[in-house]
C-alpha cells in the first residue's frame, strides 16, 4: 500500500471508530441527565434505574472515545505533519477550547460515574448538567475545526507563508453554522434511536414492563425531535454547497456535466469511467429545484474542475444517498411511532413490525454519521484545506506507514470486540437496585 | 517577556500537571504487576479506587499539551511529529492501551475470567511501556540530536531515542512515575486505615525514589557527553533548580521514612516539577536544541494572545471543576454537595460498583 493510502486508512478508520463514540458522548449525558432529573422530580424508581444503568454504559463508552479521541490528536501530527502545521497556525483555537469542554466533561464524569454514593442525589444530578453541556461544545469546536478545512477563513497567504491570521474568523469561517448543526443533532439523533433499539430489541424479545417502556419512550422523544430537524439541516448543508463546494456537491449528487435544469439521481453508481450514473432513478429537473428552488438553475458538474481537482463521485454519491435514506427511514419510524402512540392513548405501542423497525433505525443512524463524515470527507479531496493544501503534500515522510496501519486496525478489531462483549455482559446483568429518598426511613431528606 | 514565552510557561506547567497526575496513573498500572500474593486483590482494589474517578481528567492534560503545542508552535509540532513518529505511536499505542484496558478489566462482570486477567496484564505492560518511550523522546529532544538540515526532518530510526541517556532518561521516567503512584497509595491506603497496605507502599515508594534518585545522577552524568546543551544549562542557569530539586528528593524520602504521607505527597509533587522545570530551564530558548528556538517556532504573536485569553477564560471554569473532583474523592477538606455517611473502605467501594 502506498504511504499516502496507508495514512488515510489509518486515519480514516481512526476517525471511523472514534466518531461513534463522539456521538454518544454528546448524546448519552443528555439522556442521563433527563432520567435522572424525572428520578428525582418524580420520585420514580424506574427511572433511577435506567438512569444507573445508562451510567454504567456510559463510563465504558466515554473511556473509549476518550482513548479513541487521543489517537487522533497524535494522528494529526504523526501523519499529517504538514497538515497541522498550517492548521495548528489558523485553527489552533477551536481545537483548543475543544480540549477544554473536554476536560470539564471528564472532571464531571468522573463525580458523576464515581459520585453515586458519595454526593447528595440533587448535587449528582447537577453534576450531569456540564457534562452534556460541554459535550455539545466539543461537537461545536471539533466540528468547525473541520469546517474550516471545507471553507478555510481568517488568514492570508503572502509569498508563501500564512499571515494576518485571524482565529476567530477561522472558527466562525461560512461551513461552521451549517455543519456543527448538522453534526450535533446527527450526535442526538443517533443516540435515540441507539437507546431506543436497545429497549425494542428487549421487548421483542418479550420484556414488557416499566423500564423497558420508559427506556423506549425517553430514546424516542430524543429522536423524535432530532430528526426533524436533521432532515431540515442537511438540506440547508447541501444548498449551501452549491456556492461553497460545488465539487463537492456533484459528487454527492452524481453531476459529471455542468448543466441547465439538473435532474436528481437518486440511488445508482456514480462511475467515473463512464462520467454516467447507473441504475440511478432519475427525476429531472429536481436536483435544480432542490439546490435552488429554480427549475432552470445550472448546477456546476465535475467537468468544470480540472482533472486533478475532482472528488471520486463513486463513494460520495453513494454515501450520500445511503445517509439521506438512513435519515428518511428513522423520521418515518419516529412518526409512526409517536402516531401509534397517541392513538392507542398515550401507551407505548408493541406492534413487532414497529419494533423491528426501532431496531433497525438504531445501527442505519449511526451508519448515517459514519456516511455523512465519508461525504465531506471524501467529497473534500483532494484538498485536505480546501483550495490550499493537496492531501499528498500534507502526509508525513515518516516510513512503514503500512504497519502502523496495520497495528491500529488489529487494536481497533481488539477494542470493538472486547466492548461489544463487555457491553453485553452489562445489558444481561441485573438492574441495580435502587432505592429512592422519598421512600427510606428518612422523609425530612427528601427536599434536600 | 514574549508572549510565545508565557505560552510555553503555561505548557510546561500543563506537562508537570501530567507527569504528577498521569505519570501517577501510569505508576499505579506499573504496580498493578507487583500486586501478586495473598495482598493482590486488595492491593488492585486500591488501585481502581484511587485511579477511578480521575484517570480519565488526568488524561486530558496530554490533550492539552498536544493541542497548546501545535497551535503556538505549529513548526516545532510538525517537526517532532516526523522526528519521532516511533516513539511516539509505540507511546500513543500504549497511552491507548491502558486506557481501555483498565476500563475493561475494572468494568469486567466476572473478574476471575482469564479475559480479565489479560487485561490486566495489558494495561500493566502498557503503564510500564508508555512513559520509557515518552521519557526516551524527551530525552531525544533535550539532546540536540533530532537532524533537521535545511529545515527538513526525517523520521529518527533510533539514533536519538536509543542513545544511553535517552535510554537512562526513559528508564528515569518509569521509575519516577511509580514513586508517585507508590506515594499516592500509600496516602489512599493509609486514608483507609489499610496499614499494611500503607507499609507496603511506602517502603515501595523509598525504593523506586532511590532507583530514579540513581538514574537521575546517571542521567546527569550522560548528559554532559550526549545533551551538551542541556548540560551546560543545567550547571549554570538551572544550577539552583538542579539543587533544589536533590534537596526535595531527600526531603520525600525523610517523610517517607518517618510516615507523614501526606507531607510526602506534596513534596515529590515538588519534586518532579522542579525536575521538569530544571528541564525547561537548561534547554532555554531551544524547543528542539539546537536549532528551534522559542523566537522561530513561535505562532503569529496575534494568535497566542487570543489562545492565551482563552486557556485563561478556560482554566477559570477548569481549575475550580478539578478542585472539587479532588476534594470529593481525594482531599481531606469538605466539599460542598458531599454527603456525610462514614468512610469507605476499599473492599466496600468495590462491592458496590460490581453490583
């Protein structure tokens, strides 16, 4: 394998891994933070059961992604030097407050992981508020720091060399808005439907009581929400693009030739051979509509870039098409869901096709993220800064890239499988027991 | 002063954060492997307890480090990266590794399973491996031996990280890692009232403070041949930081001997930045001796002043948070929000997680 191969290999299945646990991280403390607060509220068991049991997961998840999260940190420079070296100038600065919002959500983790029997219930719940808080603001930070790649901003190139540079115009560069929105409710959608399978796969199987229903229900809500707003969101990425990336876009959309009045090719292999999508449904004029609202708009194809400036459309094409479905799918599962609910007068319905459905929308939804992150990413090169630094030129000259590759997959295949085994003994081991204040002999603590 | 100089201050003060915070972790991994006999499982219980609620913070200052490095010294980032990609990915490998595999084995739902077992063993070689290669890529930088001509660097097979003193150095780095954890744990298990436990580690602690009191001189010794620079540093201008840094030393060891750990714990919390800093020091104004220096790696002085604001604005909402993980689970003092029950023993903690 070549050396530049190697390093985006590496580095792709780095970010592959780390993304998924990225995702929970943001999503699982808010989903803790509700549990708990309705435990307390509501002085409800079955909440405070689900929420301990989700803390357990989630002291497993966040050690590995913040384990996953170091690879990358070093990866950046291991195999990019050149990379971080202009990045590091620009857009040190979301990567620094990134490690910040970081660091506060590891203290509060460790009070809230360890705390459980250490500190007041109020002052443990409390302590789950920074912990999402500041998972959301790394989603925020990290992701503009990508958006900046995209659409880099806040500096000048001046006989070769960065100058006037400006970090907070690079944080906030044109991507930023679009694609931490599109990233952070991606991260929620996700976790709903993640949680929300876990609990449907659990009735499938016959469990039918309380915690199960409220698991389910709580997952739900989560997505329900969410997903609206991510179908809103991707389309307002994917218009956005027309201006800013347009290679981009005709790669996700399959446009080889510059064209008046697009039509959308929906599904199919973008083959670059042929510069023809085949098997592609085709509506016409709709990708025009779609990116403009004007049937006769012209959408720029790969044509208008030269050779060496275009994206692969096969994999971006394909990616794309694979997370909008994924996407569709989850909201019309979420609706039905919430529809079936309401019907049957607000109790949580057990039809087994709607359930599959659940368990289903759970792995498409994370299988989105990881699609999304192959469109921009791929959709990108081969810049690595977009219009200023060629991936080829930013990989390290260090050698035997192919078996540090290597390594890092083997360990990658060791960390999912000894998660996934770990996980399951969790999900298969008994509830905790738990008792709540209102109920001990000690009523006067309840309102502390 | 520049404020490419500040930056660095603040980055050496981030780097004796980690070296006494997650070089403790990396010790307490180490002695993980001495925890055999009829004392193991008390001994690991010790361990989880005392690593537990604030490995993962701990972790975070290398984040930190990384991340302050690359965006105020963008060049000197690049340039280590390539000078040491193997080091530092057979480090990074390791930082990896133990990370998981404590999780693994402390989250384990049967801790008899031969899998457990191996994770323990992972995550101990993993603590023993990770600070020699870190400590031997320091000790490549301080000498002077990363080849950059005309600006352009090559990924160093060993000729830097493999000489005697970066092997010393790295040797230096374990040893010093598991005298503070042995310190550590010795507070904990004596905050416990596990005397045996307490005696176990402290005489450990004495042992492994004199293994890198011995390194250390050896080092020292190896440096005026093999990191002229440093040398020359470390006699003149850090002369005072060097010395003090011997006195500390015995000072530890004095506390050890006479049992007052908790004194103990601050002073080789003393020792190993003054250690650190001697480093810092000596090899002023280099980053990468001998030929980046502070003045040509530095970022547009523009940019470190709003990355300086923003670790300030950070560091007021960090520092308190991390006050009050200390006080919640290490410190004596009471900390709000703290419910008053009667102390845990480290057999009960355990019960209670594994159930």
């Amino acid at each position: 394998m070549p050396d530049l191969l190697a390093a985006r290999a590496q580095m792709g299945t780095s970010l592959a891994f780390h993304i998924i646990f990225s995702a929970l991280g943001v999503g699982l403390p808010l989903l803790l933070c509700i549990a708990e607060g309705l435990a307390l509220f509501r002085n409800d068991k079955t909440w405070m059961m689900l929420a301990r049991r989700w803390a357990r997961a989630a002291a497993i998840l966040f050690a590995i992604g913040a384990v996953s999260g170091t690879i990358l940190s070093f990866e950046l420079g291991l195999l990019w030097p050149t990379y971080i070296k202009f990045a590091g100038a620009v857009v040190g600065l979301p990567f620094a407050l990134e490690g910040f919002a970081f660091f506060l959500e590891a203290i509060f983790l460790g009070l809230y992981l360890y705390g459980w029997d250490r500190l007041s219930p109020r002052a443990h719940w409390l302590c789950s508020f920074p912990i999402w808080i500041s998972g959301l603001a790394s989603a925020w930070f990290i992701v503009s720091a990508n958006s900046w790649m995209n659409t880099p901003a806040g500096f000048v190139i001046k006989n070769g060399k960065v100058v006037d540079i400006n970090p907070i115009q690079a944080m906030l560069n044109p991507s930023t808005p679009y694609e931490t929105i599109h990233m952070i409710l991606a991260c929620y959608v996700a976790t709903g439907f993640g949680v929300a399978a876990v609990y449907a796969f659990g009735m499938l199987r016959g469990k039918r009581d309380d915690y199960y229903r409220k698991g389910l229900m709580l997952a739900m809500a989560m997505g329900v929400i969410a997903i609206p707003l991510q179908i809103i969101s991707g389309d307002a990425n994917a218009r956005f693009l027309v201006d800013a990336q347009p290679a981009k876009l005709a790669a996700m959309e399959g446009v080889f030739k510059t064209e008046q009045g697009a039509p959308l090719e929906i599904g199919g292999l973008a083959d670059p051979s042929t510069g023809k999508v085949i098997y592609a449904l085709e509506i016409p004029r709709g990708l025009s509509i779609l990116a403009t609202f004007n049937p006769n708009s012209t959408i720029k194809g790969l044509d208008a870039f030269a050779p060496a400036d275009r994206p692969n459309p096969l994999p971006v094409h394909t990616s794309f098409d694979g997370m909008v479905v994924s996407g569709f799918f989850a909201l019309f599962i979420a609706l039905l869901f919430w529809f079936l609910y309401f019907l049957k007068k607000r109790t949580v319905p057990t039809n087994r096709l709607l359930l599959l459905g659940i368990v289903l929308s759970g792995p498409l939804s994370f299988l989105a993220i990881e699609l999304g992150w192959m469109v921009t990413e791929f959709g990108r090169q081969p810049w690595v800064i977009y219009g200023y630094l060629r991936t080829k030129d930013a990989v390290t000259t260090a050698p035997w890239l192919n078996i540090s590759f290597l390594i890092f997959t083997l360990i990658y295949v060791l960390l999912a499988v000894a998660l996934t085994r770990l996980l399951l003994g969790v999900a298969r081991s008994p509830l905790p027991k738990v008792e709540m204040p209102g109920t001990s002999q000690q009523p006067e603590k309840a309102g502390v | 002063m520049s404020v490419a100089l500040i930056a660095l201050s603040i980055l050496w003060f981030g780097l004796i954060a980690y070296a006494v915070l997650g070089g403790a972790d990396f010790g307490a991994g180490i002695w993980n492997l001495f925890a055999v006999g009829p004392q193991a499982k008390r001994q690991t219980q010790l361990i989880n307890k005392a690593l537990g609620p604030v490995w993962e913070a701990n972790h975070v200052w290398l984040i930190f480090l990384i991340v302050g490095l690359f965006s105020v010294f963008p060049s000197a980032f690049a340039i280590l990266s390539i000078a040491l990609f193997i080091p530092l990915t057979i480090a990074l490998i390791g930082i990896v590794m133990r990370g998981s595999a404590f999780i693994f084995r402390t989250y384990a739902i049967d801790t008899t399973a031969p899998t457990t077992t191996w994770w323990s063993r992972v995550f101990s070689t993993a603590s023993l491996a990770t600070p020699f290669f870190l400590g031997a890529a320091a000790a490549a930088v301080a000498s002077g031996k990363i080849d950059i001509t005309n600006g352009n660097v090559q990924a160093d097979p060993g000729t830097a990280w493999t000489t005697p003193f970066a092997l010393t150095i790295g040797a230096m780095a374990i040893s010093l890692c598991a005298s503070l954890a042995a310190v550590y744990l010795s507070v904990e298990a004596h905050n416990d009232h596990d005397e045996t436990l307490a005696e176990m580690y402290r005489l450990r602690a004495l042992i492994a403070g004199a293994i890198t009191a011995v390194l250390g001189a050896l080092g020292l010794l190896l440096s005026q041949s093999e990191a002229p620079i440093l040398w020359q540093g470390l006699l003149t201008r850090a002369l005072p930081v060097v010395i003090a840094t011997m006195l500390i030393g015995l000072a530890t060891a004095a506390a050890l001997f006479y049992r007052r750990y908790s004194l103990a714990r601050i002073l080789i919390i003393l020792e190993t930045a003054f250690l650190l800093g001697s480093w810092g020091l000596s090899q002023y104004p280099y980053i990468i001796p001998p030929h980046v220096t502070i003045e040509n790696a530095a970022n547009d002085p523009n940019v470190i002043v709003i990355l300086l604001i923003s670790i300030g604005i950070g560091m007021v909402l960090i520092l308190p948070a991390l006050y009050y993980l200390f006080s919640v689970f290490k410190l004596p003092t009471p900390a709000p929000g703290v419910e008053k029950k009667e102390e845990h023993t480290a057999s009960e903690v355990s019960q209670e997680k594994s159930s």
